[in-house]
C-alpha cells in the first residue's frame, strides 16, 4: 500500500452514502478558512482502500478541524485490520515528511459503526498513538422499541415530567422559514448564556452550515411564546444529531426539554432513522454528571468517543 494525496473532486467521488455529511466535501471546504491545508488522503494498493481529510495547522495536523468527529472510510468492505495498521503507519511517514508536528484524531462514537471503529482504534494505539480523553456519547436506538413503549425505557422522573409537560399548552413545531430557524438559534443562544456555557457556532456559521447539511429546526411554544428549540443535522439516511437544544429561563414548570426530546424522538423514529445521537455530556472526558444523568433518565444509551494524537516531534 501507499499513502497518495488526492483532489477535493477525486475525494468526492469515492464518498458513500453512508459517510456522515461531517466527513463530506462540502462541509470540510466549508470549515477550510479554519486550517492552512486540507489533505484529501487515501491508502492505495491496486485499488483506493481507505480515505482520511485531515487539516493542517502550524505543524498540526487534525482530523476533524472543525466537527464533532472525523471518519478514517472503508472505501471496501474487505478492507482488513491489516490495512489499516499500514495506512496509520504510512499516514505518520506521511505527516512526518511534509514537517508536521502532531496528528490529532477524534474517532466518532460506536453508534457510527463499532467494528470499524475497533479497528481503527487498535491501528493507532498500536502505532504510537495515544488517548488523549475519551468522551461520553449519548444516543436513543430507535429500533429498539415502539413509540407506545418508550416510556417504559425512562427513568421514573422522566416519565413523570413528560407527563406534566404534555398537560401544559406546549407545542413542538418544526420550523419552516428563515426567520423561524433564526428564531430557534436565538433560544439557544439565551439558554447558554443563562447557564454560562459556550456557544461555538454563530448564527451566521450555523447558517452557512444548514446550506450544506439536511437539517431540521424545532420550535415549543407555550401558549404561544417559544419557549424551548432544537437545531438538528441529519448526518446520513439513517442517523440524525441534535446539534442543540435548550430552552429560556424560569420556564421549567412546563419540562420544555422532557416534551422536546420526546417529540425528537418520535420525529424521527416515524421518519423511520435508526439512531438519534444527542452528543456528548463530557467536556474533554470530563462528565457533566446531572447531564448524564439526565440523558440517561431519558433512555438514552452511552458509547465512547476516543480522542488520539501522536507527537511527532
């Protein structure tokens, strides 16, 4: 095998449907401002194997550069272990000639696919990478039950909230025009400036963003004032993320965030998606332990996500 550099279009054109939109071409030369380079790589024998984009930066080299996680694609299916052991060794040969410093790689949660992730994981591990943090995941397997039992899989409190959050006057609306999209942005925006937790993306970023990606907005009103939203992309046919939810302050006695996830999950279980990954509840392995907790008292499943890196120097 070889490691060879290929176009934005040659990488294009070797992309599946089943690559998350994270890993796809328009949405790294979306983030490209955000690096110096991005490396469109493959691992080639006879046939392209195996791709990683991977951004570089003062010597570093990342994959992702702007995402929750980057994907190393199976471009075959008979792709073995042992390729990948050699594409990792290649892709430090690789790095190492062209000056960089540091490969770090964030490997995306086991929901994303967990034999190749397995593999993935012992190919860099076994090639000098080492953990860095290992963050919680949050997902809900939507095959796993019918909507008439999803109750069943919450915790007592959650099922107790929900309970009154569908007594009160709440709606959940899905969002179709600009203005309400911008709508459901902003309530974000209050929610994270009220809990005093950052808020990375812009309006206008998120904005460029939903050109690029499926997506859907939701919007809960109460008695007609929104109260709650959720921004969400839909990363391949079968698995969607809330990229954000939150709702305003001292609106708690109407459990926004119960009747919104129950409602998320319902949309897109009807929509007939396998997965709906809520994201991470650690802050670099770090655990938010109520938001843990919570998510969990929803029924959701946790799975790992594993940040690695190599210091070249």
């Amino acid at each position: 095998m070889e490691i060879v550099e290929l176009t934005a279009k040659e990488y294009d054109n070797m992309m599946h449907e089943d690559v998350p939109v994270f890993s796809r071409l328009a949405f790294l030369e979306l983030n490209s401002e955000k690096v110096d380079k991005i490396h469109y790589l493959a691992g080639k024998d006879k046939k392209i194997r195996v791709l990683l984009a991977i951004g570089e930066k003062n010597g570093e080299w990342m994959a992702p550069f702007s995402a929750p996680f980057a994907n190393i694609v199976m471009v075959r299916k008979d792709t073995s272990i042992a390729y990948l052991w050699e594409f990792i060794q290649l892709l430090i040969n690789y790095v190492k000639a062209n000056k960089g410093r540091l490969i770090n790689i964030y490997l995306p949660a086991d929901i994303y696919g967990a034999q190749d992730n397995s593999r993935i994981y012992n190919a860099l591990l076994g090639n000098g990478f080492n953990i860095e943090f290992e963050d919680v995941n949050y997902s809900f397997d939507l095959n796993s039950f019918e909507l008439n039992s999803y109750e069943q899989l919450m915790h007592y409190n959650a099922r107790k909230n929900l309970r009154i959050a569908m007594t009160c006057d709440n709606k959940f609306i899905r969002c179709e025009t600009q203005k309400e999209k911008e709508e459901a942005y902003d309530i974000i925006k209050i929610n994270r400036e009220a809990r005093g937790y950052p808020l990375r993306m812009t309006k206008e970023q998120v904005m460029s963003t939903i050109k690029v990606v499926n997506h859907d907005f939701f919007l809960v009103k109460n008695n007609g004032i929104t109260i709650a939203s959720a921004i969400v992309y839909r990363l391949t046919s079968r698995i969607a993320q809330v990229v954000y939810w939150g709702d305003v302050p001292d609106v708690g006695e109407f459990k926004p965030i119960n009747f919104i996830s129950f409602n998320l999950v319902k949309y897109y279980k009807q929509l007939g998606f396998d997965i709906l990954d809520i994201g991470i509840s650690t802050e670099h392995g770090i655990p938010n332990y109520g938001l843990c907790n919570f998510k969990e008292s929803l029924g959701c499943i946790p799975s790992t996500k594993i940040r690695m890196k190599i210091d070249l120097k």
